[in-house]
C-alpha cells in the first residue's frame, strides 16, 4: 500500500515537473498536472493540499540529481581543483547546446515567484544553491587553500550569472567563459599561485 502511495506521488511530481520545465509555472493548471499524470484531481489533492506544494516537491525532486550530476562532472574531470571546476561548466555548456535546454529550474522557478518571496519553493531554491555553495567550499578546503567562503561564493556566482545568461543568447561560451574565469580564480588561490598544483 505504501508503495502504491509513494508511485501515485511520484507520478504526480513527474508529470508536473515535464510542465513546469517545459511551460513554466505560472501557465500550468493542476487540472492538467491531474490528466497528464493520470489521476482525478481528488488523488492530485490527496497529496498536494496546493499548487505551491507540488511547486516545491517539484524543485526538491531535482535537488538531490542535479547536485549528483555536479559531483559526477567534477569527480571525472582529470586535473586538480582548478581543472576540475571548469569541468562543471564545460559539462554545463555540452547541456547548453541542447535546443530544448532552458537553464536552471532553480533560477527559473525563483524569477517567476519574484513577488512570493516567503513561497517555499523559493526556499528550496535557496538551499540548493546553499548545498552547491558549502559543497565547492569543502572541495576548495580539500585542495589546501583553507575555508575560503569568498572564493565558493565567487564560483557560485559564476555559475549562476551563466545559467542567467546562456539561455537567452543560446550560446554556450557564456557557460564556458565563466569556466574560465573559475579556472583562473582558483589558480591564483593554489600555493605557489599559478605554479600551485596541476
């Protein structure tokens, strides 16, 4: 029965997720979340008291993958820190050649509830970016360049002044500059600067 339940949910989540990347929040009804997921708009209530609830769960379902992704992409590329940050954002800008890709749903999800700062998937958003931020933080300290909390925020922003910026230009050099701009970055923080470790 718990299974059940847990595959009701998660196919609700799914299917609202599939039109929310494609159409965006704002323009996706939950009459048609219920019909593309294939349950009556009881069931979608059932589980999500709200609209805003399923916003959330939405974003919380991509949490945990996209951070995986970012990990996988670091642990693969070959290198050192320096490397292996721009790793990300040349990973980043393979995605970014896809016409379908439209950047990051966080971003995304957070310009479109602009007037709801209180809304929880904003908070989401907010913890996501968080994880991203402490996580490259940890790998900087890992490296030898101490805790360096300016250092992660200035890759953070990197990265998101690119998801910002790559969608609307369709290019994807502007994911692949900032990966630069990383690279270089953590380069001059390296013992010994630029001779620091390869």
């Amino acid at each position: 029965m718990e299974n059940t339940r847990e595959n009701t949910r998660d196919r609700i989540v799914a299917a609202a997720s599939k039109l929310f990347c494609r159409e965006g929040i704002r323009s996706i009804g939950m009459d048609l979340i219920a019909e593309t997921a294939g349950v009556t708009k009881r069931t979608l209530y059932y589980y999500f008291r709200s609209k805003d609830d399923l916003v959330a769960a939405h974003l919380e379902s991509r949490d945990q993958p996209n951070m995986l992704l970012f990990q996988q992409w670091f642990a693969a590329t070959q290198g050192g820190l320096a490397e292996k940050t721009r790793g990300i954002f040349t990973n980043l800008a393979k995605s970014a050649r896809h016409l379908k890709w439209k950047g990051c749903g966080f971003l995304r999800t957070t310009a479109e509830l602009a007037n709801m700062p209180g809304h929880p998937a904003i908070q989401i958003g907010a913890a996501h970016k968080k994880k991203f931020e402490s996580w490259i933080q940890e790998q900087i300290n890992l490296a030898g360049i101490g805790e360096n909390l300016l250092l992660a925020r200035h890759i953070m922003l990197l990265l998101d002044g690119s998801f910002a910026v790559s969608p609307p230009h369709r290019d994807a050099s502007y994911m692949e500059t900032p990966g630069e701009a990383a690279y270089t970055l953590i380069k001059a923080m390296l013992p010994g600067g630029e001779r620091g470790a390869k």
